[in-house]
C-alpha cells in the first residue's frame, strides 16, 4: 500500500475507542481497525524507513505489530475497563537492543494530538545505570547539555528530571547537575492534527525534526553502546 498520508477516518475510530473501550466493540469492527489504522500505519513505516536511511542506513524499520507498530491492547493485567489503546505509537529504531531502550525515531497520533520525538523515552535499570555512569564523563555531560540546549533553542521541548534526589557518590555541584536527575533522553514537538498529518507532507515534516534533533539521537544511540 502506497501512503497517501493518515486518514481522517482514523482519528474518527480513535475517537470512537473513547466512547467504546471494549475487546467486543473492536472485534466487531476490526476491518476498519484494518483499514483506517493498520494498513496506514503499515505504509507510513516503509515509507518513512526508506527516508530515515538517509540518516541512519541500517535503522530497524519494520512495518509489524511489536516492531514499529505498537499492540492496540494496553495489557490486560492493569487496564480491565479500558484494554483499547487511544492513541496509536509508531517507532523506528537504531541498533540491536531492545526496541525501547534503543535510540529511536517515534511518533503517537491521537484526535487531539501528533507527538513526534527522539531518543529514549524511559530508562529501565540497566539502562539508567549505564547512564549515570557514562556522564560521570565531563566531556559527554557538556555534549548532552549542548545538545538539549540547541534544540531548546529552536523550539522543541524537553521532558522534566524524572527523579528529586541525586544518586549515590554524584556531586550536586557538578556542571550540569541536573542532567543526573534525568530517567530518560528524549526531545520532541506536538502539534494538532491537521492538513499536513492527512497528507504526505507528514514525512518531510518529520523528517525536518528528526534532522534538527539527529545529534540527540547520535548520542544516546553511542549510550546504547556503551551499556552493551
């Protein structure tokens, strides 16, 4: 399937999940699910994979639900009165470790919101372990800060330090302090849905922001390396 951009349709349906949150409601209309949501999505991966290796040759572009589609299903165990996701995640990503916690390309769309980011979105243990250790270099910490700086700078946004206290044997006073409070690496920008999401200019639109945050994601995907 060519992609012709995100259809309007699809953001219906998503919207529909709102008022309709049941196995039962999707089950009976799963050819639209197909038709509005998957084969879009399916169609966006190949296309934006194929741009993407301008950036990065051998990015994991992979057009399969719990690749780069995410499972509609929130899971089971937490999520009893509402198991439909309502908005839909898309991820492409760099090297062979796990899909999220290896530096990615991603977006979410929902009817209120397109949510387009780079990085890292949550570091589990390992991780997070790994980072803490790999800033305790005064080089890499200036180039992270660096980096966030600029893409403050021009206008994309940054998440919150996830914790309040500093771990254990890390100086407070240290340059950039704050960056060992972070639980993630990631930058990203929101917009409404609009024209642009509904068309194929939705590529060069994101293309542009994977562009302007690239050396965010040449850094954490280095991290990604130095935690193997």
């Amino acid at each position: 399937m060519q992609f012709k951009g995100f259809p309007k349709e699809g953001l219906e349906f998503l919207s529909s999940i709102i008022k309709n949150n049941s196995k039962e409601w999707l089950d009976a209309n799963r050819a639209d699910y197909e038709r509005y949501i998957l084969e879009p999505n399916r169609a966006y991966v190949e296309e934006m994979g194929e741009t993407l290796q301008m950036l990065v040759p051998f990015i994991n572009a992979e057009p399969k639900i719990n690749r780069s589609l995410f499972r509609i299903y929130r899971d089971a165990r937490f999520h009893l009165d509402a198991p439909i996701k309502e908005k839909i995640g898309i991820i492409m990503w760099q090297g062979v470790g796990h899909r999220m916690q290896s530096s990615s390309f991603y977006m979410h769309y929902s009817p209120d919101e397109i949510f387009v980011a780079t990085g890292i979105r949550n570091f589990k243990p390992p991780l997070l372990a790994s980072y803490r250790s790999y800033i305790k270099n005064s080089t890499k910490r200036e180039e992270l800060h660096n980096i966030l700086q600029e893409l403050q700078a021009k206008g994309y946004k940054l998440p919150e330090p996830k914790f309040k206290r500093y771990p254990r044997g890390f100086n407070r006073d240290d340059k950039h302090a704050y960056l060992y409070l972070m639980g993630a690496v990631y930058a990203y920008q929101t917009f409404k849905p609009d024209a642009i999401f509904h068309s194929t200019k939705i590529i060069d639109r994101n293309l542009k922001i994977y562009q302007d945050m690239f050396d965010l994601q040449q850094w954490v995907y280095e991290l990604t390396l130095h935690s193997k």
